[in-house]
C-alpha cells in the first residue's frame, strides 16, 4: 500500500481537534476526504491527536492509499482540494515503516500570550489584561524540567495509563508584544500545556507563589489560603495554542524562541 510522510499546518479555530470524530469536523477528517480523492481509501495517522481549536506549525502524518502518486503531484493535489486553513508544506514517498506518533522523540508546543490588545492576532494568542510579572513565570517555569506527575494539569483520557510526563526543555521570554513559553517533551496529557499555561499567567498575576505552583507540579498540599485553588478553572484558551515540531532525530534542532504570529511591540 502505498504512503507518504506529510508535514502540515493549519488554523485550529474552526476544527473539532486533530482526531476524526463522528459529526464533527476535524483536521485528519479534511485531509481524509482530500486524500480520498487522489490516492483512493486513504488512512491518516498525525504525530499530535491537537484539541479543538488548536493550531499546528509542523504536524507530522502518514497518509496510505491505493494508488501510486509522486510526492510534487500529491502535494499540489492536496493543497487544491483542502480548505484554505489547512496546508500541506511537505511530501515524502515513505519507504520504510514509519508511524509519526510511535516514532517521534519529542514533542514542542508554544503557547502565546499577548500582552496588548491586538485587532489582528485574537485568533493566534491569548490577550491578558493584568501585568504579568516575567521573572515569577520563569521561576516557575523553570520547574517543569524532569519527569512530574502531572495529573492537576490533564483531564485525563481513558487511554492515559500514566500521568508521568518527562519535560526536556522549557522556555519563556518576552518577544515583542508577546510572552512566548516551549515546552517540550515525549507526549503530552490531554489540556496539560494550556493548564500549563494557565497557571504560569495566576504566577505572573501575583495570585499564585511559584512555590504554590512548584506543589502542584508535587502533588502537594497547597497553602490553606489556596486550598480551594482549581487547575481546571486555570486552562488557558486554545487559541493561543501551536504544535510548534515533531523531533525523530536526536540531531534534530527546535531552532530559536519565537512566534508562531508576531504581535509588534508599539
């Protein structure tokens, strides 16, 4: 059966996540029914299962189908048939097994949030009225480094026998108008970064002490003033939200911190 190695991109806003779903529209479902029309019974796997709303910058798939097509021709054919918030950046024959989600080594996602009110970028961030505080969040931030149990932070799938999450590498810092935060790892729970996220912004407000989010990230007790303190009512919009890369080398470079949409520092 013939497949292809695919990297994509495309605007979440209007989609019901990555994972086809039954009368709702999602991005694998889009890129099925236009691959139907080119290689015939097409089979869509993707690196990422991103939720409703999310975006991507390099989601990685495999496509199989029927028939045999050049990746050039297979490109432009995908891109005439998908909407126009889902583009195909790239296309390879694959000729050995692969699986995107089983093979990958690391996962980034970015999270931007806007420091000013933008006419252009409401899809792409998420605008936080209060002054954040940039070195509490970084403090914070910092640690998420090494394996945590982070069951506060995922509204945990069935599938999920595990809520330990090893986290390679952190970043967070100022990028114009925006506060940018990576974070990367082997897999991700279902809503940890964006209650990641989430609970970074109550640290920059100054209604959480970084050693309050160092207990959540411990499993301990918070504070009795902060004891009726929800991670869930912390989740922060998916509209902020990109599958930045998808890691299958070791050699493989994430690149320097920087947006997946540019709001300009006035």
């Amino acid at each position: 059966m013939p497949s292809w190695k695919l990297i994509l991109e495309y605007d979440g806003t209007r989609y019901s996540g990555w994972q086809e779903q039954k009368n709702a529209r999602t991005i694998s479902g889009e890129l099925r029914k236009a691959s139907n029309e080119i290689v015939g019974d097409a089979e869509v796997d993707g690196a990422g299962r991103t939720d409703a709303g999310v975006h991507a910058m390099a989601q990685v798939a495999r496509l199989k189908g029927k028939l045999t097509v050049k990746p050039g021709e297979l490109h432009r054919a995908l891109n005439q048939q998908l909407p126009k918030d889902i583009n195909v950046i790239h296309v390879e024959t694959l000729t050995r097994a692969f699986h995107p989600r089983h093979d990958a080594l690391l996962r980034y996602y970015l999270y931007q949030i806007s420091t000013r009110r933008s006419a252009f970028a409401k899809p792409y961030t998420w605008w936080v009225k209060d002054p954040l505080k940039m070195d509490a969040m970084q403090a914070a931030s910092s640690l998420l480094v090494g394996p945590h149990d982070f069951e506060r932070f995922s509204d945990k799938r069935s599938e999920e026998k595990s809520t330990i999450v090893v986290v390679e590498r952190v970043e967070l810092d100022h990028v114009g108008d925006l506060i940018l935060f990576r974070i990367g790892a082997s897999h991700f729970l279902w809503k940890m970064v964006r209650r990641i996220a989430g609970c970074l912004v109550e640290v920059g407000c100054g209604k959480l002490k970084s050693d309050d989010f160092g207990a959540l990230l411990r499993s301990s007790p918070l504070p009795q003033n902060k004891s009726h303190f929800s991670v869930a009512a912390c989740t922060a919009p998916a509209s902020g939200l990109f599958l930045e890369r998808v890691i299958y080398d070791e050699s493989e470079e994430i690149g320097p911190l920087a947006p997946a949409f540019p709001v300009c520092q006035l």
